[in-house]
C-alpha cells in the first residue's frame, strides 16, 4: 500500500496518507470539458460561507483562483496534491505557498486527497457540484440541439422524398420517414442528395420485404 506525504503546518511532524484508504474521484477521470469557459458560481453560498468570513483577502483570493484554475485540470475538477505545481499554477514562490498552505486558513480549506485513476490528487466537494452541474447543461444541450435537428431533417424529407421519385403516400407516412431518416443519418452524414435519397427508399423497401417475408415464412 503506497502512502503519500502530505504538507503540514511548520514544525509539526510529517503525515502520512494511506492511498488505499483515499475516496475515489465521483467523475471519470477521462471526463473533458473543452468548451468550458466559464463556471456557475453561488455566490451567496461563497459570500455567506465560514470560510470567507474567516480568512484574509490574500487567503480567499487564491482559494478562488483554485477554484477556477481546478477547472482546466485533468480530471476536471481536481488540483494536484503536490507544492511545485501548485504554487506554478498560483504564479507564488514555492516558500510563499508552502507557507499558505500551512496556515490554519489556507487556500486550501475542505480540498481533500482522493483516488483518480491510480493518482493522488485534491478534490473538493463544491467544486464537483459544480462541474456536475455543467455536465448536465452540457448534456442538456446536446439532447437539446440532436432534438432540433432531427424535427428539421423530419420537416425536409416528404419533399425530398417526392423529389427522389417517391409517392406523396410515402412523403406522407410517419413510420417511413422515421425509418428513411434513421438510414441517412447512418450511411449519409453529409448532404442529402436526391440519389442518396432514393438509395435509402430502395434500402427500405428490401427491408420491408425481407420482413413480411420472414413473417409468411
């Protein structure tokens, strides 16, 4: 079982973590959000919060740059629990923010060692809700944007359709259109064509005839 040093107020003896009995990160470590730009911040959560009642400026300036710079980390979300780098991505002298850190109101308040995919790092638990909560938009917006497109290509194909030969019955039935669109959306990503078109109601009607086949079968 490996054990990580961790630091510690000055003069106190060095402590030592279990890696084994670290918490797992609650996000897949290969999660990437590379349009985010920006982070949904509580801030009456932040301004009514102990700690920023309680610690100097200096201490809750870097504790909000934490915040942000956790988000373009990998996992997103996490800190690494190593000085060097953190005083790097604090822009300190590595003396200046080990001294921070061993503050009692360090800019490190409720960031906690976890499991990341065999690495130890910092998490911190409004930090996740955070990045949950963009995960969610994010989803949400996909689902969203897949949904607008889908009742476009939907509105589009009767006449596309009618223009690759097809009857204004077929333009017309629901079931077909759904099953004809399912098939560009698989084998034509790109423009739809009118030989495209008509491709995909060939393909359908073999279909179709393969399965009333098998029926009387």
């Amino acid at each position: 079982m490996t054990a990580h040093p961790r630091s510690v107020p000055a003069g106190s003896a060095p402590r030592l973590i279990e890696a084994g009995h670290l918490p797992d990160y609650p996000l897949d470590p290969n999660q990437r959000l590379t349009t985010h730009f920006f982070m949904a911040w509580h801030h009456d959560r932040w301004l009514n919060s102990r700690f920023r009642l309680s610690a100097p400026p200096d201490v809750r300036g870097l504790a909000f740059d934490l915040f942000c710079l956790s988000q373009k980390q990998t996992p997103v979300g996490t800190l690494p629990d190593d000085d060097v780098q953190l005083a790097a991505l604090l822009m300190l002298d590595l003396k200046a923010w080990q001294s921070y850190r061993s503050r009692d109101w360090s800019p490190l308040y409720k960031w906690v060692p976890c499991q990341c995919d065999g690495e130890v790092r910092l998490m911190h638990s409004v930090v996740v809700e955070i990045i949950l909560e963009s995960l969610s938009l994010r989803e949400k917006r996909r689902v969203e944007g897949e949904t607008g497109r889908r009742r476009k290509r939907l509105a589009r194909l009767p006449d596309q359709i009618l223009d690759a030969g097809g009857t204004r019955k077929m333009a017309a039935d629901p079931g077909l259109l759904e099953r004809i669109d399912s098939w560009l959306v698989q084998f034509c990503p790109g423009n739809r064509t009118r030989d495209m078109v008509r491709r995909a109601l060939e393909a359908d009607a073999l279909a179709q005839a393969d399965a009333v086949q098998g029926i009387g079968a």
